[in-house]
C-alpha cells in the first residue's frame, strides 16, 4: 500500500501516512478553504489501511492551528481510526500542543471526549 | 440615513491598523491577510497566547466573509463584497468584520449571535462539541461553528449591527473584542 507524505503548506499541513511502518502524522496549520477536498484521500487512505492495519498504528497530531472547517475532518480521521482499533490494531493517539497554548490542549481534550481511542497530551516547548 | 460603506469604513477604522480590507475576498487573498497580520502581530509584540486568539479570529472571520458575503453594487459604489479591519486599541485588539447579505438573515444572524452571547464558555464547548459530532456539515464548511469557534476562545461576547440597504439587502457588521 503506498505511503502519503505531503509537505506542508501555509494552509495545508504535511502529511505522512505510512501503511508499513503504522505511522499516521498530520502537522502544521490545517486552514483551507475546502478541507474536505484535502482530507478526503486521507480518509479514502485509512479505510483502504484498515482492511491490513499493523498490529500498532501510532498516529502524531501535532497542529499549530486548524480552523473549524478542518475540525469535522480530523474528527472523520479519529473515526476511522476507531475503526481500525476495533478491527484489531493497538492505535496510539498522541496530541502535541504547544506550551501555553491551551485552545490546542483543550481541542484534544474535545476530540479525546468524542473518540473511544487512547489520546497522549503532549506538551512542546515553542 | 443612506448607508454608504466608505462613511461606515472611516468610521470604524480607528486605533492602530494591524490589517484592513474593502473588497472581495478569495482564499489567495485571505491567505495574504492572514500573513500580513501574523508578522504585523509579531512587530507588536503581544503574548504568543494572544496572537493566537487573534490568528485564530481571523482565520474563521475571513473565512466566513468568503463563504457568505454577497455582492452587492449599491449606488455604484463599486461591487464590494465585505471589510474587514483588525486594530489595537489600547492594550486589547478589536476585529471588525462587515459583508452584505440579503435582508431575510438577519433574524437568523441575530438569533444565533444572541444564542451564543448567552452561553457560558463552558456551554459554548458543550455546543461546539454537539455540532461537530451531530450535524452534517453544509458545503460551505462550518456548520456555524466558526462564530462558536471565535466567542469560546476569546471568551468575548459579540456587538453587532445591521443596516439597511434596500429592500433585499442589509450590511451586516460584528466586532469582536480580543485581550
């Protein structure tokens, strides 16, 4: 299955989906207009991902700002993480936020109340 | 009295002028607000904290004149679709975003603007977190979240103002207060 990797833009984030290594990462800003046209072969990705996940998906959310026309899709992306939890891989959330930045902390916190996925609040230095 | 959108534009722009903008508002041009701002937030030194409350106002208020302003040519005073100005005043920031719309919003513009005014920052994440995980997104994105978005992180309620331009259509202004 091939790997996304996409560099990051001043609207888009970079992207790196890697079937083989069980790696899903998504940094930077996520503020387009359209996020559903930039999200929607990320997701078509993991269903295709969750028919031969690897027995540990570690997936690194580390967004510097996202507006809420991203937020729907990322909660797309957790939910078709949860479905590849559910079909048998050990899929590890972690949510990096930058010191002080409590808006990004707290919009973790929202998507970690919605998602049954275990979530990692991680701190970074700015 | 005639609502003209220079008159309405001169009267709102005072204060130190971080971003300002009359037109018509695409995503190339947004994305040139948007950094015009951030590196004009960084010569005025604010806390980080702030600057992102701020990017982040800006970014969901933008966005929202590119979906939803409609365009008008009143008068001739040129087919204007929107403005948005970003000043400082005294220690806090103040956004200040306008667009035409037709005149049967602005019942639903006032309902929800009042809706969200009344809640508490705690009921705002409540509801944010409702509409994200219930209601299906329109095309244009949203789903009125971004006005959610912008009152839960500044925690400021917004004013507001409509007025009349014609029988079909009204200017609709918000300002919100960012410290």
């Amino acid at each position: 299955m091939e790997s996304i990797v996409r560099d990051g833009t001043q609207k888009t984030p970079s992207i790196e989906f890697d079937a083989e290594a069980g790696k899903v990462e998504i940094k930077g800003r996520s503020i387009p207009e359209n996020s559903i046209e930039f999200y929607n072969p990320l997701i078509a990705w993991l269903e295709e991902y969750s028919g031969n996940a690897k027995p540990t998906t570690e997936v690194n959310i580390q967004l510097e700002y996202f507006n809420t026309s991203s937020s729907k899709c990322i909660l797309d992306v957790f939910k078709k993480l949860e479905v590849i939890a559910k079909a048998g891989s050990d899929v590890k959330v972690n949510w990096f936020y930058e010191e002080d930045d409590e808006d990004m902390l707290e919009a973790g916190e929202d998507y970690q109340s919605i998602i049954k996925l275990p979530f990692k609040m991680i701190e970074i230095e700015e | 009295m005639k609502f003209v959108i220079d008159d309405w534009y001169t009267a709102h722009r005072k204060g130190e002028v971080i971003m300002e903008y009359k037109g018509e508002f695409t995503p190339e041009l947004i994305t040139n607000l948007l950094d015009v701002s951030e590196s004009r937030l960084d010569e005025v030194a604010t806390p980080s904290k702030i600057r992102k409350k701020i990017y982040n106002s800006l970014v969901e208020g933008l966005q929202n004149l590119f979906h939803h302003s409609c365009k008008v040519d009143i008068d001739k005073q040129g087919a204007v679709f929107g403005a948005a100005l970003l000043l400082k005043v005294g220690e806090s920031f103040k956004l200040i975003l306008g667009n035409y719309t037709q005149s049967d919003n602005e019942r639903f513009l006032t309902d929800r603007i009042e809706q969200i005014n009344s809640l508490s920052k705690d009921e705002l994440k409540q509801l944010y977190k409702m509409i994200l995980n219930n209601k299906e997104f329109s095309e244009k994105g949203g789903g009125g979240l971004g006005m959610i978005d912008i009152a839960r992180k500044t925690g400021s309620k917004y004013e507001y103002n409509f007025y009349p331009i014609d029988e079909d259509y009204i200017f609709f202004e918000l300002m919100i207060n960012i410290n």
